[in-house]
C-alpha cells in the first residue's frame, strides 16, 4: 500500500482522494465509520469495520497541527495532514454494541466529543469438555500468569512517535489459518476469553517476519504465549507473534517489513506448531485480516 497520504507533498491523486473525503465532515458523526470507502488497491487505511474487535476510521477534518485524539484516558492513533486529519480507532472485543465516543482536541481548543455507533457482531462459539488440569492452574502458575500479565500491560500501553508511515501489513508466515479471530471457547462450561488474533498452521521452524516495519519492545518466553516477540509500529499499533520455538532478534532492534524475527513452533499452551498473530491499537486487541489486502 502506498504511503504517499502522510507525505508533506503530494501527488494530485492523494490531494483529490483527502478533499473528497472532507465530504465526510457534513455527515452525522454517527454515520462516518459506515461510509463509503474507495477501493482497496488505492486506500491505505486499514479495512473499516465497526464492530467488537473491528477499527473503526474517524474524520477530525482539517487542521495545521496534528490533533489530539483519546478514547477514555487512552491516546490514538491519528494520521493525515492539514488537509484531512483520521483517527483509527481499535474496537475492543468486549466493546457492547451501540453508541461510543473519543475525544478530539485541536491545538489549544476545547475538547469535543466524536461519536460513532458500534455494529453488533456474533462470532463462533466453541464449547469443549477437556481433562480440568488445562482449565485450572496450579497457584505456582496461576501467580507466574499474573506477574506475565502485569508485565504485558506495560507492554501493551506503549505509544511512541513517529506515526506509522504505512499501515497494510504482510502475513508473519505462510500457512493456513487454522483459528479464527474472536472465536468464544467454553472449557467445561467455563466461558474463557475470546480468541484475539489470527493462528497460522505451519511447520516448526517455519520462518516468521515482521508484518510491518517497527521496533522490538519485548521479547519473552510466557506461560500462555510461550516465546514472544511484541513489535511496536508507532501511534499505540502494535503487533505479537507467539509459540515460537526460535527468537532472532533482540529488545531495541528496528526491523523492516518481511524481517526475519523467529520460527514457528508449538512454545506455552499450544497443542501444535502453529503461529498465533496479534494485532493491537490502542490498547486494543483488533482483527489482523483488517490489516491485509482485500
């Protein structure tokens, strides 16, 4: 995808696609996310999709200065230029459907509310009766799960500078996708929480690469996840890959798009080799398939 939007020059087609979105700013908040997008080989935005775990794509219109834009205390990601300012905005799967809201603020203005309406969404259910002991953590793992946890959420809550200059990403590895994002598993009628990424099937030893440029910002070997890689693309966009069997880089290293990072393998809770990808924004576990091509 091009990266010519973010560009302080541009092209006459960019300049012609961001005044035709101002069209947006004369329609009800509540009705931008479910606008009309161009096609995908000339938008570089990810898929708009307002729904639990979907992104959801607002205007904040015009602007010589990048605004500020929160969900909650939460900041966003906020690309453009003084032309057309967007916020994107991650859905959590939680999220109940219905009205929401962020915070725009533009230079020394007010802060204003944006809405938008969040679509209903059913993903799949699982239920499985398995043996309790892979229910039920022993207290050693159980206080090994929380101290991981808690060190993530640090993790997790990284907002740097600058912006990503891209946003369409590459599949980490070749191979089938063999679980679907938001999937719901009861475990002996205990409800777990949904599914948040994308699992790839591949052989152990499989090489993985970043999906975008970005910087190494954890790496680990967790007791769900097993060894862990966590990249950081800038703007609170985020990415994991986990249940490698091989970790190639190191905390601070700055990888390019298609960088070799690890290998698939069947590390932490997983009952084969396969890759598990993670997508976040703002703090927000959101569907990777938005961030590919059509």
């Amino acid at each position: 995808m091009t990266t010519a939007l973010f560009a302080n020059s541009a092209p006459l087609q960019r300049r012609t696609a961001l005044l035709g979105a101002l069209g947006l700013l004369a329609l009800p908040t509540q009705h931008l996310a479910a606008a009309n997008l161009p096609a995908p080989d000339s938008d570089p935005w990810p898929h708009a999709l307002p729904v639990p775990g979907g992104v959801v794509r607002l205007s904040l219109g015009p602007g010589a200065v990048r605004p500020q834009a929160r969900a909650g205390d939460v900041p966003l990601l906020v690309l453009g230029d003084a032309i057309e300012w967007t916020a994107l905005v991650g859905i959590a799967l939680a999220a109940a459907p219905g009205q929401a809201h962020i915070t725009v603020q533009h230079g020394t203005q007010a802060p204003q509310q944006l809405a938008y309406t969040i679509a209903p969404k059913r993903y799949q259910e699982q239920r499985l009766q398995v043996a309790p002991r892979t229910v039920d953590l022993s207290p050693e793992n159980q206080a090994r799960y929380e101290r991981e946890r808690d060190h993530q959420a640090v993790v997790m809550a990284t907002f740097s500078e600058p912006m990503p200059q891209q946003l369409g990403m590459r599949v980490p590895t070749p191979g089938r996708r063999s679980s679907s994002f938001g999937l719901r598993r009861v475990f002996n009628g205990q409800a777990r929480n949904p599914h948040s990424g994308m699992d790839i099937a591949a052989a152990t030893g499989t090489p993985v690469v970043a999906p975008l440029p970005g910087r190494v910002i954890d790496t680990g070997d967790y007791f769900f996840n097993g060894q862990t890689v966590w990249l950081d693309h800038g703007g609170g966009l985020l990415s994991m890959v986990c249940h490698l069997s091989a970790i190639d880089v190191q905390v601070g290293d700055a990888l390019h798009t298609g960088q070799r990072l690890g290998a698939v393998g069947a590390t932490g809770r997983a009952t084969g080799p396969h890759l598990h990808w993670g997508v976040m924004l703002n703090r927000t576990m959101v569907d990777p398939a938005l961030f590919l091509p059509s």
